[in-house]
C-alpha cells in the first residue's frame, strides 16, 4: 500500500537550496512527487511511496537543510497519483 503526503512547509525555507534538499532525500528514499516555492514564502511537497519512506521524509523536512528555519509543516493526506518521479517545480 502507497501512501501520499502534501506538505506546507514555512519558515525560512526560500533561496537557501531547499528545493534541492527536498529532492535529493526523496530521491534517496525512492519518493515520488514534487516540490516547489510557493508565492507566499512557503514551500510545498508531495511525496508519495512507501508509508515508512514517507514517514522519514517528513521527518526531513520537519528538520530541514543546515540554514534553514522551519516554522511550522502543515501535512495533508492525499490520494495516490502514482508520480513515476521526483521533481522540483517552479512557478
């Protein structure tokens, strides 16, 4: 059974190579899905995958790159998209 995830994540988290972070973790723990800065200083993810590789990414960004700041991950369930990769959006 897959498991997906969109997260809102704020705080410090634009221009500090956050994107780049999100990718290169979901990539290690075989996510699928996507990331991107939001125009209101947020950044959103959608991971989808194994429950408990979902499980340690959130825990990831919860934490985030060395010079971030993370206020607040709001975490919403969501139905299963079946993405076939990760990547990082830009608006």
């Amino acid at each position: 059974m897959k498991k997906s995830v969109r997260l809102y994540i704020t705080g410090l988290v634009q221009g500090i190579f956050f994107r780049g972070f999100v990718k290169e973790n979901a990539e290690n723990l075989n996510l699928k899905g996507f990331v991107r800065n939001l125009e209101d200083g947020r950044v959103e993810v959608f991971i989808e995958g194994n429950p408990d590789d979902v499980r340690k990414m959130i825990e990831i960004c919860k934490k985030g790159p060395k010079h971030s700041e993370i206020k607040n991950v709001e975490e919403k369930e969501e139905k299963f998209q079946d993405f076939k990769s990760f990547k990082i959006l830009h608006i």
